[in-house]
C-alpha cells in the first residue's frame, strides 16, 4: 500500500501507511476542522485514538461542528438521524412484505407471518381497546402500531456494535412524545369542539355555584399542567430506561478492566466473569427494549383515551 505524506505542520512532515487512519483520511485538510483546531500537533497515532470509536457523519456543504457531539448549525446531521432513518426503513421492508402476504387474504402462514401479525393483534386486543374503547380504537391502530414497532427498532440498534438507541437522545423521545399529545389534542378539538375540549380538562364535578366558581379554574389549571407534564415524562422515562442499561454495561466493562489491570496475571478469571457479565446485561437490555415499546404505547393509548372521551 502506498504511503500518502501527510501534512502536520508547515515544517513538518509524517509518512504513514494509509491503514493507519481509521476513517481513510489521505492527508490532514481532509481532517474535520474541529479536529484539527483540538490537535493542531497531533500525530497519526494520536488522530486514531481520539476518533476511537467514533462515527463521523458527514455533514452538509457550509456545516461546522464544534466536537464530535454538539454544532452551532441546526442542520447538522447527528448519528442518532441516520440511525432513526435505518430503523424507518428496516420496518418498510418489513411491512411492505407483510403487507404483500395479508392481501392475499390466505390464513398466516410461516413464522414471519405469525410473528408480526401476533404482534400487531397483541396492540390491537390488550392495548388500544381496553385503553381507548373498542369504538374509537381501530382510528388510532395505524399511529400506535408504527409507535410501537419504530420505538422498538431504535431501541434494538442500541445492542448494534458502534451504533446506538435513537431512544436514549432526550429529542428523539421528545418528539415522540409531541406526536402523542398532539394527537390526543387535535383529536378532542375534533370531537368536542375547541371549547368543550379545553373545559373537558375540568373532571366532573357537583359543587355549589360559589365553590364552582373558585375551585374550578384552579383545577383546570393543574389539569392543563399535569397534561403537559404527563407527556413529559413520557418522554423522559423512555430516554432513562434506555440510557440505564448501557450505563449499567459500560460499568461491568469499566469494572472488568479496573479488575485485569489489577490483577492481570489472573485474566483467565476476570475475563469469564466479565464476559459473563455483559451477556447478562445484553439480554436484559433485549427484554428491555420490548418492554419499553410496550409501555411507551400503553400510555400513548391511555393518554389518548383520555383525550377524546368526557372525564
């Protein structure tokens, strides 16, 4: 292999060989500048050890990133968007071809079949009818499936190697959580009007017309909050479940180091125990990305529920 000459300063050259740079880079201009600007001295060596691990997403003409995690520029790509738009077109492929294999209008056939089609009945018989009504149910299925299976995509990735959970970015769950309080608004105003909807928010009540007068306003106060606060943490509990378990992992991996640095002439030991470990937590990260989704959806179709039906 060729050994490209790399430009570190003005008076100094490096001759490296090409695989030495993790992400192909043939010369320092081709460096993100931020980079450059936090190494101005760095060697090869030194480039591949701060960009251990990462991905870098390549940006838009004109975007500049201040580190490898943040950007002054709201167009900014970030890992987490690209991963989002994978989970979106993995469950494309997915459904488009179960959707091929339903219109038939033959009897499930094959665990593919079997197995996503108990899934979407499993959403559809113990979530949004028990929660919403059997009458209204059906209208919201569509939302609450691609709710549940694109929560659950993202949550999987993060057992990807050098990927990630979009879920475990507090904007992402914020979002989602936006899409079901806007559905439960917009679908109130529909059917109670805007002003039945905004004086719906008041449970009913029998008090006397002076009580009314003074209690009611401050409880549709605290209601109007709580329902803010409700898709709040709805957000926020998704994001902490998910940012838990990798927290969890990354301390037995800390740990299993710690331990061998310590005790290096007993790796045979630390090593099982900390392999071990990490496989325990993987599969409880596994369980708990269906969880997850279940319970992400299960409130959406509470909160929902609540929405479009008189308190």
């Amino acid at each position: 292999m060729a050994s490209p000459i790399l430009h570190i300063k003005d008076s100094y050259y490096f001759e490296v060989p090409a695989f030495m740079w993790r992400h192909n880079y043939t010369s320092r201009d081709e460096v993100p500048e931020f980079l450059r600007e936090a190494h101005p001295h760095a060697t090869p060596e030194e480039f591949n050890k701060a960009l251990d691990g990462k991905i870098l997403i390549p940006q838009l003409p004109g975007v500049k990133l201040k580190n490898l995690y943040q950007s002054d520029d709201w167009r900014a790509v970030s890992k987490f968007m690209v991963l989002e738009l994978v989970a979106a077109a993995i469950l494309a492929f997915v459904f488009i071809r179960l959707a091929g294999m339903i219109r038939t209008g033959e009897r499930p056939k094959g665990k593919f079949w079997n197995l996503f089609e108990s899934m979407l009945l499993f959403i559809r018989d113990e979530v949004a009818r028990p929660a919403i009504g059997k009458h209204d149910a059906d209208k919201f299925l569509p939302l609450l499936w691609t709710l549940f299976f694109f929560v659950l995509a993202c949550n999987l990735l993060g057992l990807v190697p050098w990927a990630g959970s979009p879920t475990a970015a507090f904007g992402v769950t914020f979002a989602l959580a936006v899409v079901t309080l806007m559905t439960g608004m917009a679908c109130g105003v529909i059917k109670f009007g805007p002003v039945g909807y905004v004086m719906n928010q008041i449970p009913h009540m029998d008090l006397p017309f002076i009580l009314a007068i003074l209690l009611k306003p401050m409880i549709w106060a605290i209601e109007v909050l709580g329902l803010f606060i409700k898709h709040a943490v709805l957000a926020v509990r998704l994001l902490a479940n998910m940012v838990a378990g990798h927290i969890v992992l990354l301390s037995i991996m800390g740990m299993a180091f710690s331990i061998e640095g310590a005790l290096s002439p007993y790796w045979g030991i630390t090593a099982p125990i900390s392999v071990f470990g990490s496989t325990m937590i993987s599969l409880l990260e596994l369980f708990v990305a269906f969880l997850q989704a279940y319970v992400f959806v299960f409130l959406s179709s509470l909160f929902i529920g609540a929405a479009i039906h008189h308190h």
